[in-house]
C-alpha cells in the first residue's frame, strides 16, 4: 500500500472538519475544496490548503468528481478522503482517484458497485443468507399483483436519504406513488428504477457498524438505533441500541459481516436493517462510507474510525478481536430548521454558537459564531455526542448540554431535541421510524402562549436586521471541538485544535 502525506477531503461542513481533526493528529497534511458559497467556511480555515471549486450549486461544485480530483493534484495531495457524503458512494469517482494515481480511503469501486443498486444487493445478500423483505414481484409492479400485501413500500433502487420513497396504504394509491417516486429518484439519482416490498409497521432503524481490512479480516463494532427521524433522515441516534434481544442482536452482527464479506469489503461502512415488532431484522441496505452518526460508536468502542479508516488504506491488518464495548452514547444533530413548519430550513449568520465539549460531552461542528448558513446546503450545524456507564445517565448528559448551549441567529430544532429526549417513549425505548409522525405536535407545541409571541418577535427582528445589515464578514477562525475519546491507538491520546491559517490553492477551472 502507498504511504499517505496530504489528504484532500472530497466533502464540506461537519464532515471535512471531523476529518482533518484526525489526519492532523496522524501528521497529515490536509487539503479542502469549496464553493464560491463557501469561501469562508470552517471547514476551509481548518485545511492546510483549500482549492476553489468555482460555482454554488453542489452539482457543480462538489459532487464534479473531476474538478475534485483536479484539485488533488494541483495541491500535491496524494489520497483522497470521500467523507460520508456527496461522492462518497459514487464507485466511477472512487475508479477516477485510483486511475490518477492517488490513494483511494474507501471500499474498493467494485463493492460500492454491488451495494449501490438496493435490487441488486438484496439479490447477494440472499445469496449470504442475510435475513430480508423480499421485494413484491409483479407485472409492471401493478396493484393487481399483489392485493393482499398492502401497506408496501416503494423504494428508489439508487437511492438514499428517503428520496423516492413513499408508503403506500391502499391499491389505488400505487400507481400515482409509483410515478412520483421514479421522478424524484431521476432527479435525484439519475435512475428512476424502484420498487415495492412490504410495509413493516412500527418498525426500528437499526444499523451495525462494520470495519474490514484488505487482508481478509472484519469486524463488527456493534449496533446503533437510529429511529428518531424526520423525512426518512436521523435526528438523534444511540449506541448500543437499546432494547434488543440477544438472539437480534447476534441476527444483526453475523449478518453484517456477512453482507462486508459477500461484497469484499475493505474499510468502514454501515449495514442497515429494520427490526420488526417481533424482534425480526431485515436488512435494508449497505451504506459503503461512514455514517454521519459514527461518534457514538466511537465513543462506546474507544476507537477513532477515520484513524482506522486511514490506516486501512496504508495497509493495516485488524487485530483478530475489536475492542470491547463500554457504556452508552447518544448523539443529536443540531439543524438550522424550524420543526413547526415542516422542518423548513433555515439561512443566515450564525451569531453565536457556543456548544462547549468536557464531561463525556463531545462536538462535532461544521460552523462557528459569524459563519452564515445557505441555502445551497444541508442546515447541520453541529453534532453533540454524550457518553456515560449508562443509557439514562448518557442521555442526561446530553439533555443538559444541549440546554446549556448558546445559539443565536437561525431558527434551530434545539427545544425539539431537548423535548424528544425527556419524552417517557424515549426514555422507555418506544420508538420507532414513525416516532415524530406521532409526537411532533406536542413536541413543538410552545410551552406558553407567550413563548410563540416572543418567537414570533425574534424572528421578525433577526429577518429585520438581517436585511439591513447585509452578511457581515467571518469574525475569527473558529475550529472543531475535538474529541475527548481515545482514538484507536495511544499515542494519539491528544487531538490538537488548529490555530494557524491556510493556504489559498488557484482555481480549478471549468471543463
């Protein structure tokens, strides 16, 4: 394997910061690509060095796996960090990093490639033995072939993030799903394949993380909960997931190492599954990246995964056993949107974002107070991790963190989060993927009719000065909090926050 001295991170926000945080504590150098949008980012003031990608849109910018690697080798970097995002399971990006001769951190192009099409992966890991929902056979996937099977499910064969994917509860409902689905799976995926399976009512989200070497060995670190969504998108996660059965929780992991093996595998990815009411999982896809939601892992575990991530591509062998677990961990993402309105996001300056890191309580930011939110894309903020010896403690830490936290300028899901993490279902493990469809009103019903008079006032105010003002420049550099866990090795205890500045690469021109 070829020895790694600068990474470019083909990613933006949360997900670069968190990994230039570690490969600065490896001595790597470290280079980012941005936007004309984000110019002044954090994650830009982190790199050692930022390549301009000219442009907004993130079809133009950073999902042009060209330019990207156009902008590694301008800036003398020799391997290339997809992030966990954007290009990340893109197996002709990860083929073009190989061809230009620079070391590619992720699986190999042909298991991204097998997992990529959800039809097809359900086909291998039928092959594996993997427990899983048949998809409904029929003729042009019509409502007459199966009449008994409803509610059912279509899915974007491409797809992610809930995109192209619509619950269906009656027959006459499929064909207008149907056409719906194809067309935001195209727009979205440039492939309008779907298909349908069974609906598996009052189901969990729940993953494993996996992590495997070139030369053969896997690990499974675990599982995760990740039913507390919005949009078919996680809001709060949780290692280990709670409430499971011994004979589910041993399902999950074989089957998750199978499902690395069935493919060849080699490095960190996540296999995702649906555990019925009955304690049955079925897989539902493999997410051949990192998972925005691996901290908690890395908390329980004691292990830097993107540590693990870079030394895998070096050639590391994994010992024959992981680290055991210890404790809990709970994790929230802080979004710049309002859950009253439909979880409408949110733009504007950040001024003031103080989510301070000690006690078990771990930050992973993507801005810092000055920084403005777009519109161009994902309103994460930051994401605050808690760990402790237990689930109840783990999740009062973060309660109390979250409330302690001072944000100011876009509206924010803060009191949602607060709110979902004291309700008695939370606390009893009741959860399911249709958790927020049940409680959401009284989630973010204000607490006095005077709260929604002031929240009203502040919006108005902050839209006011906003327009008056104009964007104000980036005041300081802000940085990432680092991690207060253990990363995979000892020598690294101590994970340094970045205080220079960077250097500004030319252009990589338009083709």
């Amino acid at each position: 394997m070829q020895e790694m001295r600068t990474v470019l991170v083909a990613n933006r926000g949360e997900i670069a910061c968190r990994v230039f945080r570690t490969c600065r504590a490896l001595g790597l150098e470290t280079v980012a690509v941005y936007s004309d949008a984000d110019a002044s980012a954090l994650h830009v003031r982190e790199a050692d060095a930022a390549v301009r990608l000219p442009g907004n849109a993130a079809a133009d910018t950073y999902l042009r796996g060209d330019l990207v690697i156009g902008a590694a080798v301008a800036a003398g970097a020799d391997a290339v960090h997809p992030g966990y995002g954007f290009l990340s399971e893109n197996a002709e990006f990860a083929r073009a990093v190989l061809a230009a001769g620079l070391v590619w951190i992720g699986p190999p192009p042909s298991a991204i490639e097998a997992m990529a099409s959800k039809t097809r992966a359900k086909k291998l890991m039928a092959e594996a033995g993997v427990p899983l929902l048949a998809p409904l056979e029929g003729e042009a996937v019509s409502p007459d072939a199966f009449p008994d099977a409803f509610p059912v499910l279509v899915k974007a064969a491409a797809g992610g993030g809930g995109r192209g994917m619509r619950v269906v509860r009656a027959p006459e409902e499929l064909p207008g799903a149907l056409k719906s689905a194809r067309a935001e799976a195209l727009a979205a995926f440039g492939d309008d394949e779907v298909f349908v399976e069974p609906y598996v009512e009052g189901g969990r989200h729940v993953e494993v993380q996996v992590l495997a070497d070139a030369h053969g060995g896997v690990w499974t670190l675990g599982t995760r909960d990740c039913s507390l969504q919005r949009r078919h998108q996680k809001v709060i996660e949780e290692a280990p997931a709670p409430y499971l059965s011994e004979d589910a929780r041993d399902t999950l992991t074989r089957s998750a190492a199978a499902a690395a093996r069935a493919v060849g595998y080699v490095g960190a990815g996540t296999v995702e599954f649906l555990v019925g009411q009955d304690g049955r999982p079925y897989f539902l896809e493999m997410n051949t990246r990192l998972q925005v939601e691996h901290p908690v892992t890395e908390c329980v575990y004691g292990v830097d995964l993107v540590a693990l991530q870079l030394r895998i591509a070096e050639g590391l062998r994994l010992d024959d056993e992981p680290p055991r677990p210890t404790g809990h961990a709970v994790e929230a993402r802080l979004y710049a949107e309002d859950p009253r309105r439909d979880w409408a996001p949110w733009a504007g300056e950040v001024h003031e974002l103080s989510l301070e890191p000690g006690g078990r309580v771990r930050v992973d930011a993507g801005v810092a107070a000055g920084d403005t939110v777009t519109v161009h894309y994902d309103p994460l903020l930051a994401k605050v991790i808690a760990w402790a010896p237990t689930r109840t403690e783990a999740t009062r830490r973060l309660t109390h963190a979250l409330e302690r936290a001072r944000v100011h300028g876009p509206v924010t899901n803060r009191s949602l989060l607060v709110r979902s993490l004291r309700h008695p279902d939370f606390a009893a493990g009741r959860v399911d993927t249709t958790f927020y469809e049940r409680h959401l009103a009284e989630l973010t019903e204000p607490e006095d009719e005077g709260e929604a008079l002031r929240l009203a006032a502040l919006i108005a105010a902050l839209a006011d000065a906003s327009t008056e003002r104009g964007t104000r420049p980036v005041r300081g550099a802000g940085n990432c909090a680092p991690s207060p866990h253990r990363p995979a090795d000892e020598e690294h205890r101590g994970i340094p926050q970045r205080i220079g500045g960077w250097r500004n690469l030319p252009s990589v021109p338009q083709t």
